[in-house]
C-alpha cells in the first residue's frame, strides 16, 4: 500500500496536511522531523495509557514503538501520545478509588479531543488498567475513525510456597492477618511475591474481562489480547496491528462497522463464559452508548442468563490468564461458543473478515482443562447474574462464578461508606447471617462509584466469605468472590431503596430467580422516602464534583453525555 493510494480529499488529516493554507500546519510537521512524503501519508494516532503508576501500564510506551513501526512500515505516519490512567490496585481501599470510574471516562475524552485536534485519521489505542480499556474503546467507537485495540497483556503469577498467586491473594491476605491467621512476615512475603512482572492483574478481574471482551467485540486482533506483558511474542501483535490499521483506512472499516448489537452481545457471552468481571455490565453499556445503541445492564444479564461457564479462571476457578492464553486463548474459547450457538459468528472485525472468518481455522485443544467445551459447561448458567426487585428496580449484579450458594436471606447492617463498613469488618464488628450494606457509592453519591475489594477480601480472609452478604450502589472489583451485590440501582443519592433501608430490615439474595428485595411493602417504603434527604457530599469542586454533575445511572453504563444517539455529526466525517 503506497501513500499515492489515499484519496485525502475525505481524511481528517487534510485539514492540516493538503493545500496552500496549511503551510503553517505543514511546517510544525516538518519541525518534528516529518517528510514531505510522510506528512502525505495517513496520520495514524498510536494512543497510549502509559504510566509509572502500576505495572498494568508500564510496558505500553514500549509496545507503542513497535505499533509505530508497523504504521510506518505500510506507509502510514504515526502520531504518538500519551493519556491518563488511574489504576484500582493503587487506588483501592481509600479516597483515590473515587477516581477510577471517572478516569474511563475522561480517557475517553481525553483521546477524543486529541484526535479532533490534530486531525488524525485512524487510531490504535494502547491499553493496560481496568478503566483504560472501555475508555479507549468507547472513544475508537465515538469518534469512528478506523481503530484497532491493543491489551497491553496481563502479569504472570506470583509463586508463594510452591502456590501460584495473584494480587487477589495479596488483598485476602489483609484479612488473615487481621484476624491472626498469618503472621506480619508472611504477609510481608506474600506481598512480595505476588506481581513478578509487568502487565495487569492476571486472573479474569476487570482488565482480563475487558480485554476478552476487546477481541469477541471484533476491535482486537485474535490472539493479541491473551499475551501476557512479558511475552515477546506482544511485539508480533503490536506490529501486526500497525499494519493493519493502513489497511482500514484503505477499506474503511470503522468501528461502528464493528460494533453492533450482535457483537456487544457476543462480548456479554464471553464475560459470562469466562466468570469475569461485573464490572462489564456498567462498561458495555457505556461503549454502547457511544455508539447510539441502547444496551443496558438488563440487556447484559439476559445474556449471562442463557450463556454456560466454561472457563476456569480465577478468582472463582483455577487458572489465570496466561493459562488460558497457553490453552488456546481467546479464539479457543470463542471456537466452542460459536460452535454451539452462543455467538454471531457474522459480525465484522478489524481484520476484514467475520468473527466466524476467523475461527475458521481454530482447532479444539483437547489436553487442556482451562477451557471446557460449551456443551459441557462448568455450570449451565454464565458465572455472572442480573438482579432486579424492590430494593434494586433499575437493577444490579453479581458474580457467581464458583459460588456454592446462590441465595442469602439476612438482616441488614447499613453503611454510608465504605471506610465505615471496612473498619467493622477489620474489627469483627458483624453477625454471620448479616447483608452488610453501603450505600451512598454510587456514581453521584461517592462520587465515583468506588470499588469494594479491600472490604470483601477482608470478609474472605477471615474465613466469612460464604457466610455473610454484602450488596453496594457501588462496584466490586474483578477480583472480589463470595455473595457480594453491586450496581444496586437506583443509587441510594438518588433516592434509590437502598438508601431507605435500616439495619434489622431482611433482604432477600436469589441469584437463581435474579431477585433482590427488602422485607417492606411499597408503602413502607414510600413513607421512609417522605422523610428522606438527600447526602451532601463534600466534593463540591474539582473534577468529582463535575463528573457527579453529570453522571448518568449505573444501569446504562455511568454515562456522561449524550451518546451516538443524539449526535448531529461524527469525528469522521468532519
């Protein structure tokens, strides 16, 4: 593909590379060390979430070199930069996790207004922490220029005492020490042990999760999305991705192109058939959005509900993600979803070719037990469950990927944060037989719609995991097991039911008839709303206190803005 093959008569780029007024434009080009043929040429922004934060990101700006070898090297002009991310891990267990939801977000815009900018004509974004994954997905779609996503890989396991690890146990372990069941030493070698590497959390939390989605979503080159970070074998794909974008350009295959209705269900299929992360019925929804499709958390769950758990990953199984990569990977997973009937095997990716294209020579790998066939599930029923009922009518979700129980009935204890209900736990200041309760962590109310791991894995730690209930207008991470309910909607800032709840209240769980409700009838709750006012927050400035201004329901992705349905024109088509 040569550069006189582009027409830039209907490229973004001609507005800052073609004719005799851009002179001013094509001279900071030159600055920069660009030819003239190069300025001719697409420019392709290569996007990246690199940061020194967390070993998530920190192999991106790495990876984004070979990305733009592979751009040039099919005569496109890569155009590099940088956004921001915040990382969960870091950011869990205290105020910064308000952060996190907003950061996806603002990485969405982010990119989005460094693309209009600079007119760039096609994208391919880097990724590697939770919220950096949709957030560069939501913006490939939103603003429809040819795009390709690329998961930065996931981490390996650590080895403590001849066990495999991941920061999941790190987390558990605050609880086991809390209560006297490790020492102080074993903690500190547990810690130490847990991230041997870069690249994300490794079992299927919330990055693992989105980047499965990435590739069943048809944004991501097969393959490319189950690398760990430390593989070599990344750069092939890096590589591979630079070239290709060219190649979109010249076809124009967009996004949207990509993206539909069917291949957002096929993305919720695969989050169910892995037991990932809950955290995908806020973030599909969000991508939906962006693109004028209305695909809400019911939506989602009526997926999980007719789609088998077949992969064993953890936290709820055995296996981390380098281990289903080494069986197959995620082509291998999808192969036996689309063979028995969980995937529209018709929806077009980013390499030209159909999902069903690109299986076709996908063979079954009989000597592994990561990845059941589909006919053979680990339980008919997908590992993550929608809720609905009197305490959650806009809905909320669980993950019961590898739970023995599937409903709970108790009496509530209520928190209006998670600092609260943490600071009970750590000091056994609960019941077994209990619904531990926080509220007020919804995407307005926290603001931020902030993560609960540290609290769950403190429960599981203690040896409380199955034994008690935990539902929140907040999030669980990826990484959180046992009864634990979030999204609970609508929040309790809004004047949702959960904020009307007192302790001693019963609350029902059924994750088989996808029920949860509070012992009160409608007129018990209407009088407790007439005397209920709203929590102040004290974020009244800054950048929470904007996003709480307008953020949307959790129920259709925590949006914060109108969406492809209400657009008068595209990025592309400028």
């Amino acid at each position: 593909m040569t550069a006189s093959a582009f027409d830039k008569s209907r490229l973004p780029s001609r507005y800052t590379t073609v004719g005799p007024a851009r002179a001013p434009h094509r001279s900071f080009l030159y600055a920069m060390g660009l030819s003239s043929e190069e300025i001719a040429q697409p420019l392709v922004g290569v996007a990246s979430c690199w940061n020194e934060a967390a070993p998530c990101n920190i192999s991106l700006m790495r990876q984004a070199q070979v990305v733009k070898k592979g751009v040039a090297s099919a005569k496109g002009t890569p155009r590099e930069f940088c956004t921001i991310t915040v990382t969960d891990g870091i950011a869990m267990g205290h105020q910064g996790m308000k952060a996190s939801l907003a950061s996806r977000d603002l990485i969405a815009d982010s990119v989005e207004l460094t693309m209009r900018g600079h007119c760039y004509d096609a994208i391919v974004g880097l990724a590697g922490c939770d919220k950096s994954l949709p957030g560069m997905m939501m913006a490939m779609v939103r603003l429809n220029v040819p795009s390709i996503f690329i998961y930065g890989g996931s981490i390996l396991p650590g080895s403590y005492r001849g066990r495999q690890i991941t920061i999941q146990d790190v987390f558990e372990a605050v609880g086991q020490h809390s209560v006297g069941d490790i020492s102080e030493d074993d903690l500190t070698e547990i810690e130490q042990a847990a991230c041997p590497s870069a690249g994300s959390c490794g079992a299927q939390f919330t990055a693992n999760t989105m980047a499965t989605v990435a590739e069943a979503i048809g944004l991501a080159l097969p393959y490319s999305c189950g690398a760990p970070a430390a593989y070599e074998l990344r750069d092939k794909f890096c590589y591979a991705a630079g070239e290709k974008i060219i190649e979109l350009i010249a076809k124009q295959i967009r996004p949207r192109d990509i993206v539909t209705r069917k291949s957002l269900e096929n993305a919720a299929a695969v989050v169910s058939a892995t037991g990932g992360s809950t955290n995908a019925a806020l973030h599909l929804p969000a991508i939906a959005h962006e693109c004028g499709i209305e695909f809400d958390l019911f939506d989602v769950a009526r997926i999980f509900e007719r789609t088998p758990y077949i992969a064993n990953l953890k936290p709820g199984g055995k296996y981390v993600a380098k281990d289903m990569f080494e069986a197959g990977g995620i082509p291998q997973l999808m192969k036996t979803m689309l063979e028995h009937g969980y995937l529209h095997g018709d929806c077009m990716t980013v390499t030209g070719r159909t999902l069903a294209g690109n299986m076709e020579h996908v063979r079954w790998n009989a000597d592994q037990d990561v990845i059941h066939p589909a006919n053979t599930p680990i339980t008919a029923t997908g590992g993550v469950v929608g809720l609905q009922g009197n305490l959650a009518p806009d809905g909320a979700i669980v993950k019961v990927a590898g739970m023995k129980r599937l409903t709970f009935s108790g009496p509530a204890r209520c928190f209006d944060s998670e600092e609260d209900c943490f600071r009970a736990v750590t000091n056994g200041e609960y019941e077994e037989g209990e619904v531990l309760v926080i509220r007020y962590e919804g995407p307005k109310g926290g603001p931020g719609m902030r993560e609960m791991l540290a609290t769950t894995a403190a429960i599981y730690g203690q040896g409380m995991g199955d034994k008690v209930a935990l539902i929140t207008d907040g999030r669980f991470s990826g990484a959180t097991r046992g009864f634990c309910v979030g999204h609970v909607g609508p929040e309790a800032a809004e004047g949702g039911p959960i904020g009307l709840i007192e302790d001693g209240d019963i609350i029902e769980i059924d994750a088989v008839e996808g029920k949860l409700a509070v012992r009160l009838s409608d007129e018990d709750l209407a009088a407790r709303r007439e005397k209920w006012t709203a929590r102040e927050t004290d974020y009244a400035s800054g950048a929470l206190w904007k996003y709480a201004q307008t953020v949307g329901a959790a129920r259709h992705g925590a949006v914060t803005h109108p969406g492809g349905g209400k657009e008068k024109h595209c990025y592309a088509d400028i």
